[in-house]
C-alpha cells in the first residue's frame, strides 16, 4: 500500500514538472510574439517616416521643375520674339537691296 502511494506521489510530482515545463515554454512563446510586434511597428514608423521623406523630396522636385518649365516658356517666348525680329529684319534688308539695284 504504502509502494502504491509512493508511486503515486511521484507520478503526481512528473506531472506537475511536466504542466510547469509546458507553462514555462507557452509564457516564453507569448514575448517572442510581442517582440516581433514591437520590431514590425518600429519598421512601419521607420518606412512611414521614409515615405514622408521621400514625398517632401518629390514634392521639391516638381516645384523646381515647374519653375523651370515655366523659365522655359519664357525663353521659347523670347526666342519666337527675335526670330520674328530676324524675319522683319531680312525683309527690310531685301527690300534696301532689291531698291539699291
């Protein structure tokens, strides 16, 4: 009787190491995850923070190319300006030379 009650009693204490191994490994599962949350959320602030960067750098780029498109239409101004300058130009000179003749 008194066997069969050891027995037990060390039967009793396995399973009790067995359920604490068993909680420690499923406690020890719990913060891996939360790591993994934390390190997920620090890389989504950091490519948010990126993207932010990225659309002020772009949004500067198409300030300056619409500044410079616009110079570029005041240059293709200027110079449609002095070619008909040229045109009436070699007019007149055609007509001093053809009067000259």
């Amino acid at each position: 009787m008194t066997l069969m009650l050891i027995w037990g009693f060390i039967v009793l204490l396995l399973l009790a190491v067995i359920f604490l191994f068993w909680f420690q490994f499923k406690n020890n599962e719990a913060p891996n995850y939360d790591a993994q949350v934390l390190q997920v959320e620090e890389k989504v602030l950091h490519l948010e923070l990126h993207l932010k960067k990225s659309l002020e750098i772009m949004q500067d780029l198409a300030k300056k190319m619409h500044t410079q498109q616009e110079v570029l239409d005041k240059m293709i101004a200027n110079v449609a300006a002095l070619e008909k300058q040229n045109v009436e130009l070699v007019k007149v000179l055609e007509t001093l030379v053809s009067y000259r003749k």
